[in-house]
C-alpha cells in the first residue's frame, strides 16, 4: 500500500514562505507503526528529486 500525502497550492506556498525566513525548523509527528513494517516518515524533494 503506497501513502501519499499533498498540499494544496495555497498550503505549499503558505509553508515554503514560512520555511524560506529561517535557516532551521522542526518536524514533530506522531505515529503508529504496524509490526514488521518500515518506511519514511518525512521525506523534502526539490525540482525532480
């Protein structure tokens, strides 16, 4: 099973400005992670990553 979470333009364009004011940030998430199961939790692409 593929998870694909997007933004919608207004939200994208809301964060990238909110992100391009500083040099640092932090994720914080809560999961919870079926056995035997792995993958990513936060993954940032630029361009065609």
């Amino acid at each position: 099973e593929e998870r694909d979470l997007q933004l919608s333009q207004a939200g994208f364009e809301r964060a990238a400005s909110l992100l391009r004011r500083v040099p640092e940030f932090t994720v914080a998430a809560l999961l919870k992670q079926e056995e035997a199961n792995s993958g990513t939790i936060v993954a940032f692409s630029h361009g065609n990553n």
